[in-house]
C-alpha cells in the first residue's frame, strides 16, 4: 500500500494494529478514480475489528508471503471471514484479488509456488493473482490497477433502490392557518 500510493518502502516492520489507510487519485479506463486503501491487521487478534472496515468495500485484497506456509494457509480464512462481516450483496462475484509478496528475497526462502497459487486462485472462481515485491516496487502497480478495476465493475453492479415517490394531492391537502 505504501509502495503503491507513496512510492516508499520501509525495512523497519510494524504490525497494523486496528487498520490503516491511504487514498490515490488514478486514472482507470480514462476515469478519475479516488481509490481509499485500508490495510486491516492480519493478526487474528484484530479479526474481530474487521466488520467495521469491510463494510462499503468494493474489492478485496488478500496478502500472503510467498516466503511464509502459514500466510498462505490463512487465506481461505480470511476471505471467508471477509463475505461473513462485509455481507457483499453478491458474494459469489465479489471481486478479490490475491497478492504473493516477497518475491525479491532468496529463491530457497519460497516455500509457495506460483503453481500452488494460482491453482488456488483458479478453484476459488478464477480470482486475478498477482507476485509482488513491495521493496523492488515489482507489478505493485499493476496489481492495484486490476484492484481498481475491479472495484469500479462492482460499484458499476450496485443497484440503487429509491422507494415510491410519495404524491401529493392538492384537492386533499387542508389549509392550516391560524384562527386568531
């Protein structure tokens, strides 16, 4: 998200506690789009803080370490807790998108494979998977272009209901005045 929005990568780690967000002006489809980012905390303590910030969400973005098993196992949890406290109005098209992070350390690091991934992607609807490096900016910006895509189509899907319109009938409206 840093990367993305500030172009700035930090070495010092600290874990998000609660969430974070930043918001970017970019240009999609030849339309001005202010994308607001929030970065929720992966730590399962915080899961239960994760109703407040899904909510509204038009696309959601899974995160895992290409370097780290457990990471990658937790997703299905995370996006299964994701439809539970965002209630989407069509959850079997919500749009996600997944990133493997990390791809800049050592290649003996990798513990997930890019197969192993994608096969997962595949079987949860054909969901758009993307290898980033954060630290060497590497198809940071592409990942958030289909991000941004992807949120548009689902706003595009929302169907706004407005009630009746309530009429006003002139023969029964009474005059109220003051009988003073």
């Amino acid at each position: 998200m840093n990367q993305y929005v500030n172009k700035k990568f930090s070495n010092q780690y600290k874990a998000t506690i609660g969430a974070d967000f930043l918001t970017k002006e970019v240009m999609v489809d030849d339309r001005l789009v202010t994308m607001q980012i929030w970065d929720t905390a992966g730590q399962e303590r915080f899961q239960s803080l994760g109703v407040a910030f899904y909510r509204g969400a038009d696309c959601c973005v899974l995160v895992y370490d290409v370097n780290n098993a457990k990471s990658f196992e937790t997703l299905e949890s995370w996006r299964e807790e994701f439809l539970i406290q965002a209630s989407p109005r069509g959850p079997e098209s919500f749009p996600f998108v997944v990133i493997g992070n990390k791809i800049d350390m050592e290649e003996s690091k990798r513990v997930i494979s890019q197969k192993k991934a994608m096969a997962w992607c595949q079987a949860k609807g054909n969901i758009p998977y993307f290898e980033t490096s954060a630290k060497e900016a590497i198809n940071v910006e592409q990942a958030f272009q289909t991000i941004a895509k992807g949120a548009l189509q689902q706003e595009g899907e929302v169907e706004i209901e407005f009630p009746d319109p309530i009429k006003i009938d002139s023969d029964t409206s009474k005059d109220f005045g003051c009988a003073c």
